[in-house]
C-alpha cells in the first residue's frame, strides 16, 4: 500500500484524533494470524459496525513487529468516555476482546479501553 498511498477521507469540517498504542504477544505465528484476522475479508462485521455505530469516523492501526499503533478519528462532538463504555456493551464486542486478548500483551478479560492506552501529541508541523 505504501507504493500507491493512502487513501485520506476528507469531512469538510474539523475532527478530534485519538492516538492509541498496545503491544502483542513476540509470537511470529501469532502476529500473522493478528494481521490475517484484521484483513478486510476477515474482520468481523459486527465489530466495524459497532465502531461506526458509537461515532467513529475512522480507524487505521499500523504495526512494527509487537507495537500496534491505532489513529482515530472523530466528530468534534465526540466523548471517548461515553463511546468507549457503549462500545464495551454492544453484543459480539465482548467476544471479540476476549478472542483477540491471545494476541495481545494484556491481561484476560480486558476491554478495549484498558488495553489500548491513549497517547498525548507532543509535535506537529501544521499551522
């Protein structure tokens, strides 16, 4: 994808963006089943429709080797607290935690509010 770029979706006014970090377990197996299980044709529906359902614009996540990096993007109105605890509630999202948490360096039973932490922005080039 690199090659060809990355498409940018564009909403004609301003958005809040939450940065995210989580590491998975050093398992060359199961990181490529982590890739493989967020592929387009993988990924669970319910999930993304969930997502889009609490107010997410968007959501990308990058890897480098056990580092996952998440960006997403939100409606200037959007409160994390209120989404991320709709989210949690939302049916096959428990699920999903749980089958995932085998990848991820966290404890059992997390939800994604707990094992994904919040980064701060300290730089930008902008204005």
């Amino acid at each position: 994808m690199k090659e060809k770029g990355y498409r940018i979706n564009e909403y004609g006014c301003p958005v809040k963006r939450y940065c995210q970090t989580l590491s998975l377990k050093k398992d060359p197996k199961l990181i490529a089943e982590y890739r493989n299980i967020h592929s387009r044709e993988k990924a669970w529906p319910e999930i993304r429709q969930g997502i889009r359902s609490i107010g997410i614009l968007e959501m990308e996540i990058y890897i480098l080797g056990t580092y996952l990096f998440m960006i997403i993007e939100t409606p200037l109105d959007f409160d994390w607290e209120t989404a991320m605890d709709r989210l949690s509630r939302l049916p096959k999202q428990a699920e999903w935690e749980n089958y995932v948490a085998k990848f991820q360096e966290c404890s059992p039973n997390s939800s994604s509010s707990e094992k994904w932490k919040l980064m701060e922005r300290i730089f930008h080039l902008y204005e």
